[in-house]
C-alpha cells in the first residue's frame, strides 16, 4: 500500500522545523493584525471624539456661560497730599461644556 520511508528521521525534523516556521509566520501575522486593529480603533475614537465635540460647542456654549465680576478696591497712602485709589476689575468668564 504505502510505500516505507527511507531514513525516517530526517523527514519528521523538516516537518517539525516547517511547522516552527509556520507558527512563527502566524504569530507574526496575529501580531500585525492586533496592532492594526488597534490602530483602527484608535483612529474611530478619534473621529468619534472630534465629531462629539463639533456638537457640543455649538449648542452649550451659549447656555452654559457664567461671568463672575470681582472688584478690588486698594488705596495707597504714600503722603497726606497723595491719596491713590486703585480699582481692579477681574472679569472671569467659565465655559461649561
């Protein structure tokens, strides 16, 4: 039926070293297909994130707008003749989104 295999062992290591070479091919493949999937993944987060933002700028940004107006009134006495008054006015502007 079949015909006998001369010098047997040397066949089985070729295969084995085929198959090493094989699996080596096909965790590389695997590693290259994480790394891209990765990538895209990234890359749709991305864009998700950008196109979340376009619509939130538009829309909050004109109710979410609180102005906070601190005055501090400082006077300096340098001679009786001189009286300074210094007032500073901090106009603080939140952005909520």
């Amino acid at each position: 039926c079949f015909r006998k295999k001369k010098n047997k062992k040397k066949t089985k290591k070729k295969t084995k070293k085929k198959q090493k070479k094989n699996k080596k091919k096909t965790k590389k493949k695997q590693k290259k297909n994480k790394k891209n999937k990765k990538k895209q993944k990234k890359q749709k987060n991305k864009k998700q994130k950008t196109n979340k933002q376009r619509t939130t700028t538009t829309t909050l940004r004109t109710t979410y707008v609180r102005t906070y107006v601190r005055t501090y009134v400082r006077t300096y006495v340098r001679y009786v003749r001189y009286v300074r008054t210094y007032v500073l006015t901090y106009v603080l502007t939140y952005y909520y989104y």
